[in-house]
C-alpha cells in the first residue's frame, strides 16, 4: 500500500523536480505554472498531461 503514494510522488517529481524543491509550500498552484513553463523549456510535459501524472 505504501508502493502507491510513493510511485505518485516520484513520477510528479520525476516531470516537475521544481514543484517540490522550489515551492515545497505551494505544491499545487505553482506546480501546474511551473510544469507549463519547465514542459516548454525542458521538461517535455505535453507528453505527459496533467490527469496521467496524477492518476500515476
């Protein structure tokens, strides 16, 4: 049971490292502006679209 959170949490970590190292107090709003931005820039996101991270 602990498998579950824990693959969820490394796979948004894996997309948006930022989201959780950067703003670890706001892991919500600025985590979706900061995929956008990083998903353009580096992080390919558009691959990944934002109900797989979260259903992962």
């Amino acid at each position: 049971m602990q498998r579950s959170p824990l693959n969820s949490y490394q796979f948004s970590v894996s997309v948006v490292p930022p989201c959780f190292d950067h703003l670890s107090t706001f892991t919500g709003i600025p985590c979706l502006l900061f995929r956008g931005s990083y998903r353009g820039n580096r992080f390919s996101a558009h691959q990944l679209p934002l109900p797989a991270i979260t259903a992962e």
